[in-house]
C-alpha cells in the first residue's frame, strides 16, 4: 500500500485519509506537471473558463464586476493571479535552464543556473510584493478611488501580463530571424497597451486622452521601479554565489 509523503499514512486512492494531501508524481514531463497546478490553482470548471474568457476578451470587466459586487461567477483574483504567475515563472525558469535566456557571453553553466534560481525562486515573491506599489501608483493618478479597487485591478492585470509575456518570450530570437517573427511581436505588445488602455477605461471611466497620460505615466514608473528592484536583487544574488 502506498504511503502519503506528508503524513506517511498508507492510502488508497488520490487523496489521503488522514491529511487530505493530494498523492502528486513529480516525476513527469513539465507541460503535465504545469497543467495538474494550473487545475489545482484554478479549481477548473466554469468559473475557470469564464474568467479567463472575459480576462482576454473583455479587458476590465472582470475588476468592474468584481468591484460592483458580481463575484460568484469569477475565479477570485487573487487564485488566478497566483495560477497564471507559477504557470509564467515555471516556464521562464525552465527555459533559464535551458540556457535560452542567456545573453552572448554568459557561461551556459554557472549563469543559466543562477538565472533559473532566481527566476524560480527570487523573482515570483518580488513581483508578488511589488503588486501593491503598482496600486499604490494608480492611486496617485486616481486618488479619488479607494486602493482595495486598484490592487483588484492590479491582480487582473498582472494575470494577464503573464500570459502576454509568455506568448512574448518564445518570439524573442525568433524576431531577429524572420520579419514575419517581428510583426508577431509587435502584435502582441500592440495588443498588450491596447488591453491596458481598455482595462483602465472600463474600470476608471475616463475619457481616452486621459487614460493614455496616466497609463503611460505610471507603466513607466511601475517598469523603472521593477528594473531597479531586478538589477538590485539580481546583482546580490551573484556577488553572494
């Protein structure tokens, strides 16, 4: 009979008797071992399909139903933040150790193994802090709204920021190799500010000129900031190895 890992208690079955700990093989291939967490996290069903649906589709709506109160038919945001973050940060840390990541120069060996390190360990609890600095920015540009709406917002669109980056990453060397490459990528970030634009007006119902000034006056503060926190961490991570 099987024992669960965490209790050592024989069972039967997917879950333990004693301590409810789901019997998980971690030996298998990622793609497998990202889609059993992406269930797990997201308690796939139709919340899952909707939310994710109305996330990329409709830009905003799930922070506008949210806030005004229609919650039950959404996954909560913050176990979809957490589901699309591990689901971003498994597969850059993957693709860190593959060396795919690596500028010319670095050591396939000693840099990609640092780089996957931090991008699996250190760089998911930094941009989970830095969540509230992201609100804490749209709340100077929109003072009059309480701070609990914008770290919603923030959750929704860091959720999916990742998957955007995610589409982004694999076309990074590719653009250098084939225009049709370039033209993707530039898809894909036109489609990213033209989320955020559409995100902030249906949440904070200002007019287009003015979502344009404070969109672009906090995502470059939000990105000076992030860089600085990256290079600064990053760089004691090196001189402590």
């Amino acid at each position: 009979m099987p024992q669960c890992k965490n209790c050592q208690s024989g069972f039967q079955g997917t879950y333990c008797p004693t301590c409810g700990q789901r019997d998980i093989d971690l030996e298998r291939p990622i793609w497998q071992l990202v889609g059993d967490v992406l269930k797990e996290s997201l308690e796939v069903d139709g919340r899952a399909a909707l939310s994710v649906k109305t996330l990329f589709r409709h830009p905003g709506k799930l922070t506008y139903e949210y806030l005004a109160g229609r919650r039950q038919s959404y996954t909560p945001p913050l176990r979809l933040y957490l589901a699309f973050s591990i689901l971003f940060f498994v597969l850059v840390a993957w693709l860190a150790r593959t060396g795919s990541l690596l500028e010319p120069g670095q050591d396939p060996g000693f840099d990609a193994a640092v780089q996957a390190r931090f991008l699996s360990d250190d760089l998911p609890r930094l941009m989970f802090l830095l969540l509230p600095v992201f609100a804490l920015l749209l709340k100077t540009v929109y003072p009059g709204r309480l701070y609990f709406d914008h770290l919603i917002f923030s959750l929704h669109l860091h959720s999916a920021t990742y998957v955007i980056l995610i589409a982004m990453l694999p076309l990074e060397r590719l653009a250098n190799q084939h225009i049709v490459w370039m033209i993707l990528q530039v898809v894909v970030l036109v489609y990213f500010i033209v989320h955020l634009v559409t995100a902030m007006r249906r949440v904070y119902r200002t007019g287009l000129l003015g979502v344009a000034i404070r969109s672009t006056a906090v995502l470059i503060a939000y990105m000076m900031i992030v860089s600085i926190v990256i290079e600064n961490t990053s760089s004691f991570m090196i001189i402590a190895d």
